[in-house]
DNA sequence: CCGAGATTTGCACGCGCGTGCAACATTGCT
DNA sequence: AGCAATGTTGCACGCGCGTGCAAATCTCGG
C-alpha cells in the first residue's frame, strides 16, 4: 500500500512477495483452479499488501470474453434513456458484466464511430438505444462475434436481435381511452423525429379513430421533447377549434403541451381535456401531472438482455425479435367517463 | 466482411492479406508512425475487406494509457446525475477516452466493489458522482497510479482531485432572496442523506439567517427526491403557521414541495409561498414550476475534468480542490420584492 | 517403508499489439 | 558511380494473464 509505483500492481510482483510462482497467483483468482490453501492463502495477503486487481484487460485478451457491454444511447439526461441506462447497468452488473457508454447525437456519422469503438474495445455486446447503426455497421459487429440487441428501434434489420414494444395496441388503446373519456375532438402530439417506434404509436392511433371514422390532427413540430409539446399546444389552442383528447406519443410531450393548455389557456385537465403519454418516466407520476400512460416493462427488458448474453449466442438464431408489452397505467389526467351530453 | 469466423479480425490476418509484416500493419494504425504510402493503401484495403478494428485493449496492455475513465455513480436515472453523465460522456469522448458506467446505490460495499472494478479495467481515471469510497480504496487507486476525481462529494480528502460547488455562497445568496421577496416564516427542505454539499447549503442559509436574528424550520424527511420534497410539505403546511419561503437544496425537493403546496392546500406560488431550489435541472425551466434556482457549471466542470486527464498527472499537485461557482438562475418561483405590509 | 493415485506447482506458450533495432530500399548530391 | 542520409520493413521482445503439460509433492492404504 505504501508503494509509490504509480503503475499497476502485476501478478508477477504478487508471486515474488508470495514466494510463489506467477502461476499460482493467477490461479489463486481464477475459478475452478487447483491451489492449495496454503498458497492461496500467501497469494491473498500479498495482493491485499501490494493492492493487486487482476488485469480484466489481459484476462479477456486470450480468454474469448472481455465482460465489457456497449450502451449506444443519445439524449442520456432525458428521463427515458437515463432510466433504460440505469436498469441495463444495473442488470448487467448483476451478471458480472460492465457497461461502456457511448454517447453520440443520434446522427449517422457518430453513430457509425460508436459502434466502432464497441469492437475497438472488443465489447461481446452491443446494445443500440437510439440511432440506427447502417447495416454494413452492424454486420461488422456481428462478424466480429459481437451480440447486437436494438431496443425499439424496430427497423426489423435481419441479424440483430431486436428488442421492441408492442406500440400498435397501445397506440389503438390509447384512442379507447380517449373514446371513453368522451372526447370528440382528437389530436396527437408528435415529433419530427419519426424513428419507426414512435410513428407505429402515431399510426395505430389513427387507425383505430378512422375505424370509428373520427379524424385526427397531427402536430409535428419538433424533436422529441417538452418544448416540442409546449409548442404543439400553443398552436392546437390558438386555433378555432380545440382539441379535448390528445396522444402524445411520448411523455415530455404530453407534458410540455399539458403545461401549455394550463398555464397558457386555461384549460382545466382532464375536464375539458384528456392527455395520454408514453413511457411512463418518473415525472408521470408527479402530482402536477398525474399523467395517464403507458409503462415500458423496463425490468423485462433488462432481464432478457441479461438472458440473452447469458446463453451462447450461437444458440439463439441470429435474427431474433422480441416484443414486450406496455401496460397501462392510469392516472388522472383523461376523464374517467363519457359527461353527460347536457352538461 | 464474409467471414464468418465469429471472432474478432486480428492484425496478423490483415497482414497475410495484405501480404506484409504484421508490424506494417501496427504502424498503419499507430499515428506518427512510419509507413511508405503504398503498403497503407494495401493495409487499410485489407483492412476494410476483412473488418478491422484496432484492438484497443492489447494495445493498452503495453502502452500505459488505456484511454478508460470510469463513472461511479448512484441514482443514475435522477435528472441531475443523468445531466452529469451525459455532459461527461461527451467530453471524455471528445478527448479520445471513453466512459464505463459503474451504477452503484451508494451503499459503501458497492462503492468499494466500483472502486476495485475501476482498477480491474484499468481505467486511467475514475470519476466519483456519488457515494464515498473510502480513503484505503482511494490510496489503492492512486498507488496504481490512476487519477482519482471526486465531484461534490466534498469531504476533502486528500489525495484525489476535489471537484466542488461553491455551497456555502448560493445558500447564503438563497437567504438573501428570500428575505429580498419578503419571506418572514423560513423554511429548509433538506434530506437525510446528509452529505456535505447537501449539508452546506444548508447550513450556509441558516448560517445567514441566524446573522439577521432569524428562524428556519428545518424538514428532514427521507432521501433527496420528490417524495420527500413532497411529504416535507404536508408537514410543514399542516401546521399552524407555515412558511412563505422555502429553500429547498435540490430541484426535485422543491418540485414535489410545491406541488404539494399547490395542489393540497391551494398555496399561490410565488404570491404566497417562495421557493428556491438548486441544480437547475431540466424540470426547473418548466412551465409548471418556473424554478429559482442554482445552477452547477456543469459544462465547466466537465472542461476541467478534461483538462485534467490531459495533463500529465504528474505535474499536477495530487491533493487538489477546484471549486466552480453555481449561478443563480431567476425564475418565477420567488416573489419579485417584498409586499406592501398592508396587503 | 513403499508405491499408486491424487493433488499441487512451475514452466512455457499464446492472446493482439506497439516498438527498438538492425537490415534493407530509396533518394539526392558530388 | 559512389556514398551518406533518409525512409521503410521485418524480426523479436514484452505488456499481464490463463492454461496445458509434465515434474514435483502429497496422501494413504498395504
């Protein structure tokens, strides 16, 4: 401990303290190894003196697992990937795995730069929260003997496994709701973005109105995000007739456009207005929300990614989808029931 | 790329392609390494054929730096540490290293279990966002020559570099606001983490309060989140007199307090109640809050965390505190200036 | 006390890479 | 042409570790 080396501890240097071999030092922190509980003993207490750690990076240069994972994720501090990067971690820990964040802005080049350092750092696995790796990327990956899992990005590319949520029925629930809470005049809050999980909500909310044939407006007015959803309200209500039903297809929509019809116009929620999110992020349940949406079952999620770099992976079959459900969560911020008509 | 050899590429097969010496390819990819035109043509072409990628790992193995900084952190999901990650993440990137997130709850055991996960890796520098490794497990880093990076986590021990927020002066300067709009009843929401940012801001404000011969409640009544902002405002405003100005020493307290305010006993925010919080996370911008509150240079911080794996470390004093200055963000959470006496 | 079997130990090799050193090729100048 | 200087290449070694193999040690019954 007093060695003011300024270097890493090696095993050799243990083995030496030890009156050892470096073998038996390696041994000693290998499972399954054979040393007797003399030695190991000796091993410990020199280590412990030294503060020797063995060198992952050297255990998974021949041994064919280097137990790092890659997270690929844009927008960290939005509430949703913070969340999906707090569960991961945490269940990758939990399985003797580490995760290495990469950070990128979502746009293609950055994306491509990530998922090259995932194989520069020979991470076994590669999960893919935001963005959409090309092909040929991914390809490489999965040459290369890495697990690619996509998470809702539902492009339904052949060789990764693809982990998603099922946004049709929720997407065609969410207008039920809204149906049952009387609303007539329907709208949906969407983004500019249009990644294919966020548009199959959008779509089969649609759907499911022109079923009914009720019509639906769409606001499209920027990224994904609170100020998107304010901005959203502000011109839903500046027009003669105003919605009294809204999707948001994700949750800081649904609040940046409830603060809007609140603060800005008066409007009472759910009263005179019905809101559904998605994603269900932690704000959902604050009291000045009390936001109706739709849970992602995140720990699901977790786990069966856990699962997935647990099996062999030459196993599984390559090209995998798994889908999960959302689930409901009900709050106050749709109407309970149908008004009466006089009222 | 048709291989499918479910490994990963090494230089040795790029090389035979190639048809040069494995040490040709080595230079291709080493900058400021020696290496005629033509044959980095041929290598980067074979290169590309087959799919490689340097292995950043092996080539850490001999070379000193392994370009790894690793992030412990708690609480990973809660706006403000996620802010942090994601501002952090960037930089390091931006200056070649990549971050490995090491999710803990804070508990020491699995700090202590971060902490020697940081040197299993080899990461060059670890950065501590929560919890308190303890001094052994610092020395042990240190002495393995890593630079160890504390951030708010001000206990001042020496040997890591300190990274803190000036507490003292904000909580001062939040006194001095609420005084400024009038506030006559004082009230604290802290938590019972009792950590010593937490902790100094707190005893800053009362500090000054207790300078102008004043009271202050204090509410101590969980961990630092919205609930407990939340329940500290069904304490403090079912009593017989309730305060007009809170300080609560995070964001997310003073949410779940002013919702509370709001929602269950009708409070008019600012008119008759002034809130200041501290961090100024995404939320506090929101419309349905409008918080008056600190905000922590993040991007500051994280320039000088670059700054400082840049440097050579050696150089640097080890035992070293830089502290950053929040600045007061003014919102609509706090009364303007004080009321006349007779309204 | 002896020997067969079980256990432990050390040696040596390989994992993929960077790099010093010497051999080799190229260039430019007289 | 001759020669020095410059540029390029390959060899071999080491980074820290796991592990197969054979030598060494131990165990235990006869």
């Amino acid at each position: 401990m007093e060695m003011r080396e300024r270097s890493f501890v090696t095993a050799e240097e243990v083995a030496k303290l030890a009156g050892v071999s470096r073998s038996a030092v390696s041994r000693t922190f290998t499972d399954g190894a054979s040393v007797s509980e003399g030695t190991r003993k000796k091993v410990l207490q020199a280590a412990e003196t030294l503060g020797y750690h063995v060198n992952h990076l050297a255990r998974g240069l021949s041994h064919e697992r280097s137990n790092i994972v890659c997270l690929v994720v844009s927008d960290v501090s939005t509430p949703y990937q913070a969340q999906m990067i707090d569960i991961v971690t945490k269940k990758l820990q939990s399985v003797g795995k580490i995760a290495m964040l990469i950070n990128t802005v979502g746009s293609a080049e950055e994306v491509a730069a990530a998922m090259r350092q995932t194989v520069n750092y020979r991470a076994e696995a590669v999960i893919v929260l935001s963005g959409t790796p090309s092909p040929s990327l991914i390809a490489t990956c999965l040459s290369n003997g890495q697990r690619v899992i996509l998470i809702n990005r539902d492009d339904q590319l052949s060789g990764p496994t693809n982990i998603v949520v099922q946004n049709g029925p929720a997407g065609r629930e969410a207008y039920q709701l809204l149906k049952r809470a009387g609303c007539a005049r329907l709208a949906i809050v969407s983004s500019t973005a249009g990644t294919p999980s966020l548009m199959a909500r959008e779509t089969a909310f649609i759907a499911a109105a022109q079923e009914d044939g009720r019509d639906v407006q769409i606001m499209r007015t920027g990224p994904t995000g609170y100020a998107t959803g304010a901005e959203a309200a502000r011109q839903l209500f500046g027009r003669a007739t105003t919605p009294d039903g809204i999707f948001c297809i994700t949750d800081l929509l649904a609040m940046g456009c409830m603060d809007v019809a609140r603060d800005e116009f008066g409007i009472m929620v759910p009263d005179e207005l019905s809101i559904i999110g998605f994603d269900d992020i932690d704000q959902a349940a604050w009291i000045a929300y009390n936001l109706t949406t739709f849970r992602q079952p995140l720990g699901a999620i977790a786990e069966h990614i856990a699962s997935l770099l647990a099996s062999d992976g030459s196993t599984a079959s390559a090209n995998e989808t798994i889908s999960f459900h959302p689930v409901p969560v009900w709050r106050r911020s749709v109407r309970p029931r149908a008004p009466r008509s006089g009222e």
